[in-house]
C-alpha cells in the first residue's frame, strides 16, 4: 500500500515549480479559509505523478491522522476539507476549502503545518481579535525545500487596529513567504467595529497598521476653523494698511 504525502500545502514531495496561496476571510465567528496550490510538470514529475499526488480526502484539523487508504476515501466521522482540481497546461490547480467556526481554526491542518506556532484569540474584553504566527517563517520550506513560494491573504470587513502586513490593497492584508523569509503574520482588529466604505477611501497603511491619510483628511472642521481666522486676520491687516496710508 503506497502512503500519499500528508502535508496540505506542499503535497508533491521533491516536486519543481510548486507554489502556494492561502486566502483567509475573517468575521468574529468564523475564519472561511481557501488554500490553492499550483504545480507544474517536468520531465521527470509529469502531470499524471502530479495528479495521483494529490489526495482527495484531507482532514481539516491536524490532530486527525491522515487515513492510508488506496485509493483515497473518505473515513466515517472525520471532516475533510472541500477539494476542486483545476488542470493547467502544464500541471494542475489543487483547491481545498473550509469554513472553521473562529475558535476552532487554531487547530486547522494548514496553520499547524505551515508554522511553528499560531495564536488566534477573540477578546471580548479588548473587543479585538489577534491573528499572529511565530517570527521564523513557514517551517514547510525547511521540509519541503522545492515548495517555491506562500501568499497569505486575510481579507476582513472589520476595522483593523495594527497589522504587519507586505502589502494592503483595501480590506484584503498580504504577506509573502519564500526560502529565506523570516517574518510572522500579526494583525489585530475590532470585534465589533466594522471598516466603512468613507474608511476605506481615506488612504493606505503602512506596515505597522497607521495610516498614511494626510492631516487634511483627519482635522477637516479644524483647518476650515482656521481658514476663517485666517481670512478675518488677513482682512484686519489690509484694513490697517489702507488706513495708514
């Protein structure tokens, strides 16, 4: 009985050109999660090696053995992730997907392979959820030293506090992970609050989370106060000139 790879994010192992995207969409109640990952053939590992690579059956929770089982079959009383296969030119698109109820993603598969350790809470004192990972990087890459690249985006409706993110393009928070990244994911936002669309358009974050809005944007009922005075201040003083000349 031939054993399959049992690790979601990089399931080909010693396999060239593999590549990873994981997508994250966040509310307090639940973290819906789509991770697609991307293989291409060569000569040696040709699409049909790719395509028995890659199982259909995966365990949502890390905790749960994978079933070894030929073929590949579902075990009663265990969850899987939802799998979609896309067929490239030159190899394929593996989809899983899962919807976790928010407390129970800290025990998903992906997170608890992908990293070394992951803290994932909900405070309802604070009113502010944490998402934060250890600052080594993807410990996958030390394994799997053929898997080429992770992209991580989490995507939230709710107003977001602090974040160290490589890149945001409006509500959707990115961070790239190859060979030699040594980085973490850390994010915290509100619980409660969600981001409004006049939010959204005053301007970009920078890494740790500020906004890059101008003053202008902030204080707008100040600088129109201080045009007045500035208007009445400049009408005082041509006043007085015309009077001494």
């Amino acid at each position: 009985m031939k054993k399959k790879v049992i690790l979601l994010l990089s399931l080909i192992i010693l396999l060239c050109g593999c590549s990873a995207e994981v997508n994250l969409e966040v509310t307090p109640s639940s973290i819906d999660e789509n991770i697609s990952i991307v293989t291409t053939a060569n000569n040696v590992y040709t699409k049909d090696v790719i395509l028995a690579g890659f199982r259909e059956y995966m365990p949502i929770y890390y905790s749960v053995e994978i079933p070894d089982t030929e073929p590949d079959e579902a075990v009663s009383g265990v969850q899987y992730y939802e799998h979609e296969r896309e067929e490239l030119n030159n190899g394929y698109k593996n989809i899983y997907s899962n919807k976790f109820e928010f407390g129970k993603y800290r025990f998903a598969r992906s997170v608890n392979e992908a990293f070394r350790s992951v803290n994932i809470q909900n405070s309802s004192i604070q009113k502010q959820i944490l998402i934060s990972t250890d600052s080594g990087g993807m410990k996958l890459f030390n394994t799997f030293p053929e898997l080429e690249n992770v992209k991580v985006n989490i995507k939230t409706d709710y107003e977001v506090i602090k974040n160290n993110a490589d890149s945001v393009n409006g509500n959707v928070y990115t961070w790239y992970f190859s060979k030699d990244t040594k980085k973490s994911i850390y994010l915290v936002m509100s619980n409660t609050k969600k981001t409004s669309e006049s939010d959204s358009k005053k301007g970009d974050y920078t890494k740790d989370g500020s906004s890059t809005s101008s003053f202008m944007d902030k204080h707008p009922v100040l600088i129109a106060v201080l045009g007045i005075l500035g208007f009445f201040v400049l009408a005082l003083v041509l006043s007085k000139i015309k009077i001494k000349g």
